[in-house]
C-alpha cells in the first residue's frame, strides 16, 4: 500500500516536473523569438541610419551648395585681394566705448553675476552652536 502511494506521488512529481520543462522550453522558444523580431528592427534602423548619412552627405556636399548658391542667390564671387593678414586688423576699442555701442546682447553679457552665484551649488552648513561651559559636548541637555 505505501509503495502504491509512494509510486503515485514519483508519477506526480515527474508530471509536474515535465510540464515545468516545457514550460521554460516554451518562455524561451517565446524569448527567442522576440531577441530575433528586436535584431531585425535594428538591423533595419542601422541601415536606415546609413542610408540617412548617405543622404546627408550627398545634401552636404559643397560642390552642390555652390551650384544651389550660384543658381538661387546673386552673390558675388570673392577676389583673394579680398583677405588680409591679422597684423592689419584695427586695434581694439576700449572697454567704455564697447559698453556706450547699443548692442544688448553684448550688455547682458557684460552684465552677468559671477558664476558662484549662478551655478546650483548647496551652501555650505552652520557650523554647530556652541555648547555651554558647564555641560559635556556629548551629554544630552535637561
């Protein structure tokens, strides 16, 4: 009787074991699945990517700009007399004559806080108040 219930439970067991390992060889058959759909997908991003920089290099190409630029706008062609060395360059205006131009974007930045007071930074704490002379640092108050 005991070996009868003792072979029924080893049955259960190998039941339950076997339905338990087909159930991990189906999440994985499952997994597996969406691993090659997610390869897929980003196969086909990478060759749109390639296909985007081809695209953005054929648009960025300066023999193109100057033909477009030729075509569309009635720009002149530059003269090489056009260029000169930096040794020539004006001197550079005092700081009261560049604040008296009406450039506001140039006031503002003039004009910005020093970068301590700018950035997120935490002040630094109190530090701790003194404790009186007739009890220990470490005793609690009454």
């Amino acid at each position: 009787m005991i070996f009868r219930i003792f072979n029924i439970v080893v049955i259960g067991a190998l039941v339950l074991a076997a339905a338990y390992v087909y159930r991990i060889k189906f999440d994985s058959t499952v997994q597996a699945e969406h691993l090659a759909k997610l390869r897929g997908e980003v196969r086909r991003e990478r060759d749109r990517i390639a296909a985007l920089r081809a695209e953005w290099g054929e648009l960025d190409n300066p023999a193109r700009i100057e033909i477009l630029a030729k075509r569309f706008l009635q720009l002149k062609s530059i003269a090489p007399t056009q260029f000169d060395g930096l040794d020539r360059l004006p001197e550079r205006p005092p700081d009261d004559a560049r604040a008296a131009n009406d450039d506001p974007i140039g006031g503002m930045i003039g004009n910005l806080d020093p970068p301590e007071a700018v950035t997120g930074t935490i002040p630094l704490p109190a530090p701790p108040a003194a404790t009186p002379p007739d009890q220990p640092s470490g005793a609690p108050g009454r």
